[in-house]
C-alpha cells in the first residue's frame, strides 16, 4: 500500500513520512514547498512539488504512484494570520481540500487520514476535552479545520472512504534536531526566542482560573504524534469504511509558567517571565481526553514534556536552511 502524504516536506510531516517508512509504509510526499523544506523528505521518498489546489497534478501523483491512502496535513495553521487573512486559509485549508478529496474519490483511494486541531473546539469549558465536546472554533483556522472534518466525514460516507480526522493538541519536540519546528507560534519556540535575545519570555496572563493563573494545554510529542498516524492509517486498512475522530493529546495539562520553569530548568537560564496582559481569545484550559484515541487505536503517547523541551531545544541549536516561504 503506497501513501500519500501532502505536507510531508513540513515539521509534523516530516515525522510522519519517517515513521509510516520505519513502520514498513512505502510514501510519495506531496507538497507545494510554501512552508516546507525539501530536504526534510527522506532519500528513497518521492516528492511530488505541486498544491492540493492543482486537481491534475493530485490526479497524476495519485495514479504515478498508485497511491491507495492518503494522509493529509498540508495546510496554513497560524490562527493570527488567519483572522487577517480569512479567505486565503479558505482556499487553502478548505478548496485546498475538495480538490483533493475530487481527486482522491475519483482515484479510488480506500483510506483518507486527516490533520485537525484542538482549535474545532475554540473555548472548551470542561477539564477533559473528549471528542463529544461542541465544537465552537474562535477562528478562521479552526473554522477551516472543522469544516475540514466535515468535508471529510461527508465524502467518506458516499464514498466509501475510510476516515480518521485526527485533532492534535499542541505540538512540539523533534526526533532529531534537523526535524525541528522553525516556526515561533507556539510556546516553547517563543520562549526560546526571548532566551536567545536575553529578554525574559512572556505569560500572557495570570488571571486564569487555572492552579498558578496561567493558561493549561496538553503537549504532545510530534514523535508521538507521528505513531498515531501510523495507528490510525493501520486501523482504517484492517477495517474498511471506519469514520474515526479522535483527540491526539497525553491528557496532562501543563501550564505556561511550568513550562517556562522547566525550559529554564533545562537549558540553563535563570529568566523568570514578565506578566503580560491577556491575549485576546485564549481559552484558561485546553486538556485532551486521550481515552478514545488508546480505545480504537491501541495509541497512547509515551513522551513527557521534558523530552519534547530538550528536543526542540537541540534542533534550535542546529542550523536550518532558510524555507522557501510564499505568502
Ligand atoms: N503544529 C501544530 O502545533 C499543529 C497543531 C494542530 C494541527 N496542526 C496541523 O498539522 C498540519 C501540519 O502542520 P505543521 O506544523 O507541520 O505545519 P508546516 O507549515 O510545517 O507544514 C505544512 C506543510 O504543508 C505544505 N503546504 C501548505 N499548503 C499547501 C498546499 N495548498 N498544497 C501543498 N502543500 C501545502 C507546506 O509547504 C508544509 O510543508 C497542518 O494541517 C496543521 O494545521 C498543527
């Protein structure tokens, strides 16, 4: 069975690529580059330069390579950029999608494994996030991840499709410092980024209602992360017409200043943060119910937060070449 995976020149499909390949998986990347690396596509893994926008060019790889599943992560994922750029995350994250599930259906391909976010849920009230828990996105990005998953679900339905719309929780390490995230949107890359300036890293807020007043999400290991793709894309190939949604996260909330501590803990700086006021939109408590994804996949991550900290930390260190980033 051949995979294609779209955004595997990316941080996460990188590690995806790698691990579907460890696990005996053969791959074709597919992937327009825009903020993605060639070199993080592996010697032996084929790599289709094209967008999920470009239906005949989805249409050629699919059949090039007889590609019978599909994993799909390309996608733009900065939920700031979104809310200034709506329409460009629409088509890229929703048309960007259709025209591949046109090709995908047309193609005949049996199992579709999607990239969706704790982002669907926008402000959860609830300790444990399960896959019950209504989901309000509070941005343009998490509309285009939910309508994502319905798109999905609905094509996997009359189609025939296997499905598995995977939601992570906050991402973050490396398997080897050359994978890492280059990107500085999410926590622990920021406050790398203030270490490295010698400035101190940022709470935005201690107001929470949350044990030390800044705000709890649940990091995963994109080595972990990784696996469960290799789980869920096993898991709709054994069962024909499955329609999986599941939270990818540990079920362990951290909180900012935690991590802060433990970077600083870690790398061997001494920098206690600066409160800052809130940031619009950001919800005190996002923590996965991780049960669902252990119960249909046998998955459970194995990574704690130190591990994904020293990692990143490594590949911070690494010199990456520079992306070949498009608007
Ligand atoms: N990083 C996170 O914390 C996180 C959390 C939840 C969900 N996700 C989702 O995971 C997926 C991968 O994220 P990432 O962190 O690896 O991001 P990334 O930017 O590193 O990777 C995205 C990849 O997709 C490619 N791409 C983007 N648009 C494309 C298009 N239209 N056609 C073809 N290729 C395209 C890019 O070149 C890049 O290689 C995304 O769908 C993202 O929304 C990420």
């Amino acid at each position: 069975m051949t995979w294609l995976i779209t955004g595997g020149a990316g941080y996460i499909g990188a590690h995806v690529v790698r691990a579907m390949t460890e696990a005996g998986e053969r791959a074709v990347v597919y992937d327009d580059l825009s903020t993605g690396r060639a070199d993080r596509v592996p010697d032996g893994v084929p790599l289709v330069v094209g967008s999920t926008l470009d239906g005949e060019r989805v249409a050629r790889a699919l059949t090039d390579h007889e590609v019978t599943g599909v994993v799909h992560l390309a996608a733009k994922k900065q939920v700031a950029e979104s809310l200034s750029l709506p329409l460009h995350y629409y088509r890229e994250n929703v048309e960007g999608l259709r025209v591949l599930l046109d090709a995908v259906t047309a193609a005949g391909v049996r199992s579709f494994v999607f990239s969706s976010s704790a982002a669907v849920y926008g402000m959860p009230d609830v300790d444990l996030v399960t896959e019950e828990t209504p989901c309000v996105p509070m941005s343009p990005y998490g509309e285009t991840k939910l309508a994502g998953e319905w798109l999905v679900r609905a094509t996997g339905r009359a189609a025939g499709l296997s499905t598995a719309c995977l939601r992570y929780f906050n991402v973050a390490g490396a398997a080897r410092p050359d994978l890492a995230d280059t990107g500085v949107s999410n926590l622990i890359p920021m406050i790398f980024e203030k270490l490295a300036d010698d400035l101190p890293p940022h709470v935005f807020g201690d107001d929470y209602p949350t044990p030390d007043g800044t705000c709890v999400r649940d990091y995963i290991h994109v080595v972990d992360l990784a696996e469960a793709h290799v789980a869920a894309a096993r898991a709709l190939r054994a069962a024909p017409g499955r329609d999986l949604t599941l939270n990818i996260g540990r079920g362990e909330g951290v909180s900012v200043r935690e991590v802060i501590d433990r970077v600083n803990t870690l790398t061997g700086h001494d920098r206690p943060p600066v409160v800052t006021p809130r940031r619009p939109g950001d919800p005190p408590r996002v923590v996965a119910s991780a049960d669902r994804a252990a119960t249909e996949l046998g998955w459970k991550a194995r990574h704690a937060i130190d591990d994904m900290i020293t990692s990143a930390w490594a590949g911070r260190q690494h010199p990456h070449p520079p992306t070949t980033a498009r608007p």
